[in-house]
C-alpha cells in the first residue's frame, strides 16, 4: 500500500510542476485539492478506480471495466474510459470531453 500511495503522491507532485514549469496555460497553476479522495489508495496490485489518479507509465487502472489512464492537460493523468456523451461518465466525472473520455474530477 505504501508503494502505491507513494506512487500516487509522486504523480500528482510531477503533474504540478509540469504544469507550474511552462506550458500553454494563461500562467496560473490549478489548484491542486490537498486532501486525497480515499477510495484512490489502494493496496499493490489492486486497480485503481475510476477518475483517480494514476501513472501514464504503469497504467493500474480497472481495465476489467474499460478504465485507463489517461494524461489530462490541466488535471494530470487520472483513471477514465472511453465515452460519446455525459450519460456514460459517472461521478465524480459527470461529462464527455472533446477527446472521447470522461472528464477528470475538479
């Protein structure tokens, strides 16, 4: 468990400063929700649920029910699955984006 949460701590700290270093944002850093949603720790090896963070090189997202992890430019990469419109993207997501997956969580 520790593993992955240090995983998960490191991936949402290297998603800050890539967005803190540069970039095509209007110079602002998102805000960044200090407090960690508790169904995202897991323990190894156990996949990680939908619209939670995870890490673009070692996708361990629940690919059982079609999520992956996909790299959002504002959010970072987060768990999500393939959509058409906001009826297929449950909470905490709530909406389709331009790409063909679910909105990662504000």
């Amino acid at each position: 468990m520790a593993t992955r949460f240090t995983l998960l701590l490191a991936s949402v700290l290297l998603s800050s400063l890539a967005v803190a270093c540069g970039g095509d944002d209007d110079g602002g850093v998102p805000a960044v929700d200090a407090a960690i949603d508790p169904r995202c720790i897991v323990d190894d090896g156990e996949p990680i649920p939908f619209a939670c963070p995870c890490n673009l090189a070692d996708d361990q997202c629940d690919t059982a029910n079609g999520d992956m992890c996909f790299g959002f430019n504002e959010r970072g990469p987060h768990c999500t699955h393939a959509c058409d419109d906001a009826a297929d993207c449950p909470a905490p997501s709530g909406d389709c984006n331009g790409m063909g997956v679910c909105k990662a969580p504000e």
